[in-house]
C-alpha cells in the first residue's frame, strides 16, 4: 500500500521530468484508495452481465479527513510552500468540506488558514463544521452573498500578501487561477488504470461524479483523455451553472494538460473537448446544498444496501446527488450491462472525537455565525432530552435523519416528539 512516505506520485515515474518542475507533497495516506463492487445494488438494479457497479474508496485516502479535497491538496499545498507562504486562504459556503479539509492539513503543516464563507440553508452537517473549522484554528469569516463574500476576500488578500489565495474547491475556476488541483485528480487516473490493469476493476464504460467547482470532474476527464480509456465521466452539476458548465469544465481540463505540455515536450498533446464527457444536469434543486428528494432517495437506498456495511457515508450536497443520476441511469434497461464506477468524494472518517472536544460551545465563533444556532435544531438529541443520548447511534450523526439511524418503524415515528418537529425542519425539495 503506497503511503505517506511515497516518493513521487504516479504521474511523475510516467514522466519524470516534471518532477522537477511541479511543486509536490506526499499527503495521501491510503493509497491507492480501493474500489469495492456494489454487489446488492446491482441485484437490486438487475445489472447484467460483463456490467458492473464499483466505488472508488477515496473518502479513505486520508486518516483523518478523506474525500476528494486532499488529491488536490498534494499539489496545491506544496505550492504553497515552496512560495513560502504563511497561511492559506479560500473560500466557500458556511458547511463547506473543501475548507474543514483545508483547515486541517493548513493545521498539519503548520500554516495559517482563513475561511470566507457565504451563506448556504443551515443543517446540523453546517454547524458541525463551523465548530470542526474552529477546533482546527482557522479563521472564519462571513458574507451573505459571493459577491460580499469575494469583496472580503480581496481586501484580506491585499493586506495580507503572505497568504496563498486558493480559489472555491481549489479548483481552476472560468480558466483564472492555478491548475495544480486538477492535476490531484489526473494523477488519480493514473492509479485507476494501474488498477484495471491489475484486474481489480474491468476498464469502466462511465465515471459518476459530482461536479461542484469542477476541478475533480475536470482531472478525471482529462486523466482518461490522456491514458485512451474508454470511460465516459458523467459531471453532475451540483452547483451553480457558473463553474459546473461545459465550457468551465473543458477550460479547467485543457489549462492542466496544456501546463504539463509545456512542462515536459514528451507529454501527449491530448485536449479535452465536449464530447468526450457528459455533464448531467437536473438534481441540483434550487441551490446549491438544497436537499432534494431524489438525493435523499438514493442516500437512503445506498445506505441500506452497502453504506452501512462497507463503512462509506454519502451526504445530500455532492454525493447522494451524483448517486440519484446514477440509479436514474441505471433504471433504463438499455444501460443494464455497463460498467460504472461511482467515485466517491466525501470524507467517511469519524470526526466525533474532535467535535466532542469542541465542547459545543459555539460562542467561541465571531458573533455573525451564533444565530446559526440560536435558531434552528435539527438533531433528534438537540430536540429530546433522551438520558442515553450520548451512547445512540443517532448522536452526533450528521449525514442521516435520526429515524433512518434507528431504524424506526412508521408506528415508532408517528409517537416520537423529534420526528414530529424534524419532518417538517428537514426540508427536501421536490427535484
Ligand atoms: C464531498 C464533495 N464532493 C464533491 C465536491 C466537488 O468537487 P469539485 O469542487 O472539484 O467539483 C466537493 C467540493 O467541495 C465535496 O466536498
């Protein structure tokens, strides 16, 4: 198992001399990320014969925080330091993951971390991550808006001229700014492939992923560009039109595999153009980090069949989203017998042992984020006074409702003072 104290990643034995010109840190700490097949979803599904469903494990790369922000990270933290930089700054909305995994390995390598955050509807999952961010030292900072948002931002980047400024999602985003992230995810294409070659995954037909500041869309598509893998990645938009668009994405591809051409004259002068990849619109809802339905559907489906049992956790912003469009796919009896890896980008370590040592105590927060929590409870322990509440499952759970946890029957549900109040606070939008 390749680790932390790897040498190089893949795309350098490839092509050495780029070694020494892309600035690089081993942060990884369980690679390559396995891939399990999805043996009761392809029942469930009736998936036939040579197709298959599989799941790229990278919510595990890391011990403490996996998910896809931390591929990104070994080639944008080294940046960082190789500039010599203090701190790091970037920005999302206020339960961005992209800023907790960016204010723990900030906390890592010993670096300052500054988050801008605008607003986005308040869950349980935001206010865990606002104490998270905190109990990892970085910085908060507040807007109602991105406009208001990237007004602060600037200011901060102005007078603070030591401070890298990484774009939302560490991402290259309309083509400005940096594209050391999306060469995380080309990189991982290369893992991928050493894994079909090795018999681990037969060479998928499609890539499901979520496409948020499309930088992890973006590097896929470009790393099975580059290797002639037959796969298709489908992007499914869960963010603005903004940056998860085709020209967005195409933009962010072709500037990363433009930069490693110039870098080293043996690299494939490859490009990435629209009909290589399907962006899949349509689940989004009215914004972005609503909770829909049809997300919170194949949540409730996946979780049933193999989340639980395989120990991955899917979330209604990104994944349970990309895994709606992919059961919709998968529906049509024409698609029964493709092979579809699902890539799964959400952090599935336990992160309770740091929450609870944030005591809850919110007040520690700039005042502008308290009313996140004098106003709204969307927990089964914040609403019933249970005396064992700190030994149920449900506890601490942020990524399903408390009656899924346990299970509880319609009987159970109709009597309980918590799903009472919850059904109505969970708000799932119809799309
Ligand atoms: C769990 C998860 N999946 C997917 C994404 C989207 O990745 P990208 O911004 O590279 O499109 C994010 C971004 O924060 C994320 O947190």
């Amino acid at each position: 198992m390749e680790n932390k104290d790897r040498k190089q990643p893949l795309l350098f034995k490839n092509f050495p001399s780029l070694k020494n010109n892309i600035p690089w840190i081993p942060l990884l700490t369980n690679l390559p990320t396995s891939i399990n097949e999805l043996r009761e979803l392809e029942k469930r599904f009736e998936i036939q014969s040579p197709g298959g469903l599989y799941i790229k494990r990278d919510d595990k790369d890391h011990h403490i925080y996996g998910g896809n922000k931390l591929r990104k990270f070994e080639f944008i933290f080294a940046k960082i330091l190789e500039e010599d930089k203090k701190g790091v700054m970037t920005f999302g909305g206020v339960g961005t993951n992209h800023g907790l995994a960016c204010a723990i390995i900030a906390k890592e390598l010993g670096l300052n971390c500054d988050l801008f955050l605008a607003h986005q509807p308040i869950t349980w999952h935001v206010q865990r991550s606002l104490l998270l961010y905190d109990y990892f030292d970085a910085n908060l900072h507040y807007a109602k808006s991105y406009g208001g948002l990237v007004l602060k931002g600037l200011w901060f980047r102005l007078t603070h001229s030591k401070y890298y400024m990484m774009l939302p999602g560490g991402s290259t985003l309309l083509g400005f700014g940096s594209p050391s992230g999306t060469l995380g995810f080309i990189n991982a294409v290369f893992e991928l492939k050493a894994q079909i070659e090795k018999g681990v995954i037969p060479e998928p037909d499609i890539i499901y992923v979520p496409c948020g500041s499309a930088g992890t869309a973006a590097g896929l598509i470009a790393g099975c560009k580059l290797l002639e893998l037959k796969t298709k990645v489908h992007a499914v938009a869960v963010s603005t039109d903004l940056f998860a668009s085709k020209s967005s994405i195409i933009k962010n591809s072709n500037k990363a595999l433009k930069h490693l051409q110039k870098l080293d004259k043996s690299f494939p002068s490859v490009e990435v153009k629209s009909e290589d990849f399907e962006l899949i619109k349509g689940y989004l809802g009215s914004e972005y980090g609503a909770k829909t339905k049809r997300g919170q559907k194949a949540i409730d489906i996946v979780m049933e069949l193999e989340g639980q049992e395989k120990g991955f956790k899917l979330e209604t912003t990104y994944t349970g989203k990309a895994m709606a469009a992919m059961l919709d796919y998968i529906q049509k009896e024409s698609n029964k017998m493709k092979t579809i890896l699902f890539w799964n980008t959400y952090n599935s370590n336990n992160l309770d042992q740091f929450l609870k040592e944030t005591k809850f105590n919110f007040q520690k927060l700039p005042k502008e984020f308290h009313k996140f929590y004098n106003q709204y409870q969307y927990q089964c322990w914040q609403i019933k006074d249970c005396p064992n509440h700190k030994e149920c499952d449900a506890y601490l759970n942020h990524e399903y409702r408390c009656w899924k946890v346990k299970r509880c029957s319609e009987n159970t549900r109709q009597r309980c003072r918590a799903y009472e109040k919850l059904k109505n606070t969970i708000h799932l939008e119809d799309s």
